[in-house]
C-alpha cells in the first residue's frame, strides 16, 4: 500500500512557494523598471543540475515551512531541506554538476501573470498540485499545457530555455542517467519577486533542482579456492539515494551458467542489523538470476541511512572451467525497474568481474619421447604438502588421476595461476599460485619421480594441445644388476652349472682309471 505522506509532502512544498517560485528554486536575474509587471516583457528559466549532497541532517537549516522548504527572515535564504542552506544567488563550487539530463517545460495555459487575478489563480493550483501526478493535477483543476519543448543540460549542468513569455511553467526531467533519481516535477513563475529586493521583479530564472546519485561495485573474492566445486563470494556495494522517499529498491545479479547458486547476506556496512522482513531474495533457477528487493519497511530504513551503503553477498560454487565474467545492477528507484540496462534512467550496471578456472595437459614420455601409459598423479597447492604427500586436491571426488593409453592426462578445473580476486597477480604475489605434480604409479620398468614438478595453469594451458612434458627413466637409471636378475646374471649360473658339471665327470673318470 502506497503512505499518502509523500502527496502530502509535495503539496505542501508547492503551497509554501506559490506567487513566487516553487521548490528548488533560486532566482538571479536584472529588476524591471517598475514594480508593477511588465506584460511585454519575456524572460527566461536557466536550470542548474547538481547531485544532491549526502544528506546528514533533517531540513534546511536556515529555511522557514515544515518541509524544509521557503523563506528566512527577509527571504535571502532558502533551505532545500537537503541538511544545508542554498542563498539567492548559491556558491555551487562544491557541487558536482550532472550532463546529459533531458528538461522539459510546459506553459500552463490561460495563467495572465501580468495581473492580480493570474497570482491567485497561480496560488489556488499550488494547493491541488500533486508533483506524483503533475499533468493531471493542472488538468483537474481546469488548465491546460503547452507545447513541450526539451533541452539536455550541457558539461556545465545548465539548460537555458529563452524568450519565454510571461506565465506559469511546469518543468520535468523527462530523461536522466542510470543511476540518477529523477527530481520530482515543480512549477516556476515568470517573473518572480526578487527575494534580495523585494521592490523588483525578476525576469530571468535559475532554478538549481538537485538530484540523487547512485552508483554501485562488484567485487569477487576466489583467492583462497583452487578447484572447481570450491565456493567464492560476489560482494556488491549499492548506495542508498539521497531522497525522503525511497519507491523502490533492489540489487540484482544475473549468474553466468558456470557457477551455482549457494546463498546471499544481505547488511548495511554501517553495521545496521537489517530485519528479515526487511528485504527479500528471490532467487530464478530458470534464468540463474539473484535479486536482493527491499520492501516499504526496508526502503523507509534506507532512507534514514543514506551515509552508508547496502552490502549484497553473494556465494556461488564454479561448476565449470572458463572465464566467468559477470556484473550486477542497482536499481534505486521504481522508475528505473522499467527501463532496459544500459539506458538512460536505467539501472547502475557495475564493471563486471572475472574469475578465471582452467587446465593442464601432462604427456608421459620415455627417454626417446615415446607415449607411455600405467601411470598416476595427484596434484598438491604446495612444496611441502606434495613432498610430504599430505592435502593433495581433490577434483570430483578423486585425488589421484591416471594417465591415458595415448599417454596424456588432462587436470582440468584449477584456478589460474596468474589470477586472483578479479585482477592479475604476478609471481611473488601471496595470491599467485603454484601447482605441484607428484607420481603416484610409474609405468612398467619405470622408476617413479624423484620429486614433485611444478606447474602453472594459465590462459595458454587451458588451451588445446600439451602442455607439460614428463619423462621418465627405465628401472635403476637402465642399468642392470646381478642381484636383480637380467641376462648377465644367467651367464654367471649358466658357467657355474657347467663347471660343477665338469668337476664332476673328472672326478668319475678319476675313479674309474684307478680301479
């Protein structure tokens, strides 16, 4: 259910500056001749995009009226109930001006601002003007709007619409970049009492509407993990806009295929505890997408903690070997739900992130770089652990791997060396990871590896083909001992038969040439 408090609002805001201009604004501009109005004259209204600053206290600070907007004493300061004070003329230096905002204004029809009966008729419409729904509150109350004319406001964060005729004008953001929150639409007079010289009119008119900025992050963290299955986390930043009403709010990631979905923490970094009713997280299986939606409650907490910002975690396990790259999006408003990312109005769209997982081809060769097969191999993230055969990995459910018949052996699903929590790391680095090989099984009349061999699986590993040649020796470095048997060792019994033999007919022959 929508509260009736920001209709409540804005009416109020309107009311409070109707016979002059309406909210957000500041005039500056030269005084006519006379202080009664000068029906020839034309004027013109030039708008002053800002973002809004972080807002860090309730209404303005010198400004009159409950919603921070309106009048001080002789009128020379207005509070735009922003937690600081804007003057007639403002010192916008510390302000961030915003391009590439598109301004629309009307002219309400039939509003004579040359005479006294037009002020009223201007003053009447400010207590039935509903910013939530402005053209059909001028149209309910019996006017009409003209033509609309648009500018985009230039690097500088002006739009100067000119020769305007005398009149009332509602002016809208019609188009607004991702991540901005549309100022609500307001109405402003040509010309208007100068608030410095209350004996003047002002012809030329700046109006100085302020937006709300938000801007969102992702990072990953998999530096710790080095095998598929293993569980990495997404963490996404989103500001809170710099707005009273917050109408709708939600982080979404739409997961790349290689990774599953575990689970999400969703808290403010501040440190404020966030209820469960607070927010949903609605996970599709179908389209692999997370979306953290803040209800009302939620959305009436941001809004009183707009110093901070919303923190999204997400975890995920890697199914599968790649470059998975992905991004997220902050939708801080209900208008941004409907537009398409990348668009104006629409959602942020953070830089996207990668985590990179791939693999290692060993080929198993004898002396003469012939294939051989029958043996083994488990692979271990460190010198020690490989040496002393502790901790090796495991990748689906198996710590040892054999070779094929054609003598190969591909390792796949470790992450890369040379990549870690979204950027490269170099050599050195704590987060660079080094690969060992150590044989388990030596093929047939092979000894085994002396010692673990180390490895990178990179970008260039992942690819097709060999990568890492190992060859291994025949049995006792190829030579042969008596003890272990082998041809030399039958040649030894072979003559040690024949001379018993021979020691045996002598002695016969002896006996029997004595006798």
């Amino acid at each position: 259910m929508k509260t009736s408090y920001p209709r409540r609002l804005w009416r109020a805001a309107a009311a409070s500056l109707a016979g002059a201009a309406l909210a957000l604004c500041s005039t500056v501009g030269p005084a006519a001749a006379a202080p009664v109005v000068d029906g020839d004259q034309t004027g013109s209204i030039t708008v002053h995009k800002f973002e809004k600053p972080v807002k860090t206290g309730g209404g303005g600070n010198n400004g009159g009226g409950n919603n921070g907007s309106g009048h001080n004493g002789g009128g020379n300061h207005r509070g735009d109930g922003n937690g600081f004070t804007t003057f007639a003329v403002p010192d916008t230096s510390g302000f961030t001006p915003l391009a590439g905002v598109e301004f629309t204004i009307q002219q309400v029809n039939t509003l004579d601002l040359s005479t006294n009966a037009g002020w009223e008729a201007a003053n009447n419409l400010s207590h039935v003007f509903d910013p939530l729904n402005a053209t059909g509150s001028i149209s309910g109350a019996g006017y009409s709007l003209g033509t609309a004319v648009s500018q985009l406001t230039a690097t500088d964060g002006t739009a100067v619409f000119a020769n305007l005729p005398l009149g009332l004008y509602l002016i809208t953001e019609t188009s607004v970049p991702a991540g901005v929150t549309p100022a609500a639409p307001f109405l402003v007079t040509i010309p208007t009492t100068d608030p410095d010289n209350q004996n003047n009119w002002l012809y030329d008119v700046d109006v100085y509407p302020k937006n709300s900025v938000s801007t969102a992050e992702k990072t990953v963290t998999d530096a710790p993990d080095v095998k598929l299955g293993e569980q990495i986390d997404f963490t996404i930043l989103g500001d809170i806009p710099n707005e009273s009403v917050i109408d709708g709010y939600r982080i979404v990631d739409h997961l790349d295929t290689k990774l599953s979905y575990i689970q999400t923490d969703v808290t403010l970094v501040d440190g404020t505890v966030l209820d469960a009713s607070d927010y949903d997280v609605v996970f599709d299986a179908g389209t692999n997408t997370v979306s953290v939606i803040f209800t009302e409650g939620g959305r009436q907490l941001l809004a009183v903690r707009q110093a901070t910002r919303v923190q999204v975690v997400i975890t995920v396990a890697v199914n599968a070997v790649g470059e998975i790259e992905n991004d997220a999006l902050l939708y801080p408003n209900a208008a941004s739900l409907d537009v398409t990312p990348g668009q104006p109005g629409g959602p942020v769209v953070t830089p996207p992130v990668v985590t990179k997982w791939g693999a290692i081809t060993v080929e198993k060769i004898n002396e003469y770089g012939e294939a051989l097969s029958g043996a083994s191999f488990s692979v271990f993230t460190s010198e020690a652990d490989a040496k002393a055969g502790t901790n090796p990995v495991v990748i689906g459910g198996q710590t040892s791997f054999a070779v094929a018949g054609d003598g190969t052996l591909t390792i796949s699903g470790l992450r890369y060396s040379d990549w870690a929590d979204g950027s490269a790391v170099a050599p050195g680095s704590p987060d660079f990871r080094t690969y060992y090989l150590v044989e388990n099984t030596a093929p047939a009349g092979y000894e085994l590896l002396a010692e673990p061999i180390p490895f990178l699986v990179t970008s260039a590993t992942t690819t097709v083909g060999v990568d890492l040649q190992v060859t291994n020796i025949p049995s006792n470095g190829g030579f042969q001992l008596p003890f272990t048997g082998g041809t030399g060792t039958g040649l030894i019994y072979t003559a040690g038969v024949l001379l018993l033999l021979g020691a045996v007919i002598g002695f016969l022959r002896s006996r029997r040439s004595r006798k």
